[in-house]
C-alpha cells in the first residue's frame, strides 16, 4: 500500500458503512474477506445480504451525486473508487451476486512488499 494506507483505509470503511445502511435493522450481516489472487494481486471482499443494489442505479452508482437514500450525497463509493483506482492503481467494482450486494478491492502488491 502506498503512503500509511488511511484513504484506503476510508474507502474500506464506506464500503461497510453502504453495507450497514443497506441492511439497516434486518439482521443481515457483512462479510468482510482478503485473498491473494494471483502473485501480485489481492482481492478484498465487502459483502452484505441485503436486498441488493436498487436496478435504478446498477450501472451508475459510482457516478457522483447517485444515491437512493434520503439525505445521501452519492459521494461515497466515487471517492472509494478514486481512491483505490488512481491512489492505488487498483479496482472497485461490484460484482455479480444473487444475493446482497458485493463489492470487491483488487489492488496491485507492492514491489518489494512480502
Ligand atoms: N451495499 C449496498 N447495497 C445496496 N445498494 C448499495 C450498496 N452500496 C451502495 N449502494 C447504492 O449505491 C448508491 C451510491 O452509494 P454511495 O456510497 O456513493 O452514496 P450514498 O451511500 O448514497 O451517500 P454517501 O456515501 O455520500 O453518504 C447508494 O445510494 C445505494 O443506492
Ligand atoms: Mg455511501
């Protein structure tokens, strides 16, 4: 991870945070789990099994400003996607899921990291 990691650190937390409003008091959970994908990659999970992302906005919600939440500013997942895209050169996306929603952090290992 370049620098100390706190802006990846965030984008981890907003992915949790989306998690916790989308289950918002049915007792659903989120996962949270890390892999290595390949020698130089890993793969970080973030799922829930809430009801899932709103078909509305499926193919834009990392645009700024989408949100279906009432008082949401939409900006949580651009920034997080900025954030592991240009900061650290890696990918957010949402992956296929029947249930809940997933959205997986693939990011580049450093060189010279173990
Ligand atoms: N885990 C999830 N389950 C279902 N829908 C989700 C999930 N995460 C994101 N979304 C959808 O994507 C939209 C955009 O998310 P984003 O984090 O960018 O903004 P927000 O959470 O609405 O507002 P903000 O993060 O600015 O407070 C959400 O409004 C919601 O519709
Ligand atoms: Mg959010």
């Amino acid at each position: 991870v370049r620098g100390n990691g706190v802006l990846l650190e965030w984008a981890l937390e907003n992915l949790v945070k989306n998690g916790l409003d989308a289950l918002a008091g049915t007792g659903g959970s989120i996962r949270v789990s890390a892999q290595r994908e390949s020698e130089r990659r890993v793969a970080i999970q973030v799922e829930d099994d809430g009801p899932g992302v709103a078909p509305a906005v499926r193919t834009t919600l990392f645009d700024p400003g989408v949100t279906t939440k009432k008082g949401g500013w939409g900006v949580g997942l651009s920034l997080a996607r900025r954030i592991v895209e240009d900061v650290h050169h890696g990918r957010l996306s949402l992956a296929p899921s029947e249930k809940g929603a997933t959205f997986v952090v693939e990011l580049p290992i450093a060189d010279g990291a173990a």
